[in-house]
C-alpha cells in the first residue's frame, strides 16, 4: 500500500485562536480565558489527547475484529503533565511537550484477561499517533 497523505490549513483568528480545517471539516482551537483564549475550543495539547484517545478507539476495534472478539466500546482517560516554563520563556530547561501522557483505556468486551492483554499490547504497536508521540517524528517548519 502507498502512503497516505493528510493535510491541513489554518489561520488566526487571535493571538489564541486558531481556525484549522481538515477535510472540509473546521476545527476550532483556543486556550482558556486563563492563559487568553476565549474558551471557544480545545487547546493544542487537549487536542493532542483527543486525538490519541480517537486512535486508541479505531485501533482498538480493528484489533477487536481481528482477534475476533465483541468489543462493545471503550471509555479512554487520558492525562498529561506539561511543565509551562519553556513555552512561556521562563526556562530553557524543560521540554516544551508533555513529560507524559498516561492513558487508561476500559473495554467493554467479550474477552478475556490474556486476550485483552494481547490485544492492548497490539493497539499500543500499530496506533500512529501513539508511535507519533513515543518516537521522534521530523518535523520542517519554515517560512513560505
């Protein structure tokens, strides 16, 4: 198989809003009135979660199916610490990412211990945004 391409475009709405559209579909993300968001949206990092948790979900059915077993759904907690000394220019010694993310995923399936554990240890292996998180991915940013 080839590999597939995803794109996005954004623009600023503010200093804290970023309007960001996928597919024709408008994602809105800001940060909250606390850090001079307007609250309109999910900030960069929440977003990050929301998108390891979805993955986590695809993944985890496909496994399901392949594995051959029922699984009804998932609830999936997810969080992260991130040390905000870097970002803000207040230090230079801290990542600027999260220092970690913990993730607790409950599956309501017909499955037992041993293949539940198979099957999470699967999901962990072939979910791209969780590789994207645990390896260095390059990543060019310049001017256009």
């Amino acid at each position: 198989m080839e590999n597939l391409k995803f794109s996005a475009t954004a623009s600023s709405a503010s200093p804290a809003k970023t309007i960001v559209e996928a597919r024709g579909f408008k994602i809105i993300i800001d940060e909250p009135s606390t850090l001079g968001g307007t609250a309109q949206g999910a900030s960069p990092v929440e977003y990050m979660l929301a998108a390891l948790a979805g993955c986590l979900n695809i993944v985890g059915h496909l496994i399901a199916k392949e594995l051959d077993f029922t699984l009804r759904g998932l609830e999936i907690e997810l969080e992260g610490d991130l040390n905000p000394n870097k970002l803000f220019g207040a230090s230079s010694e801290n990542r600027a990412g999260y220092s970690e993310i913990r993730v607790k995923i409950t599956p309501d399936a017909d499955a037992d211990k041993e293949l539940l554990d198979k099957w999470l240890n699967i999901v962990k292996d072939r979910c791209p945004v969780s590789d994207n998180l645990s390896n260095p991915t390059a990543v060019s940013i310049m001017l256009s």
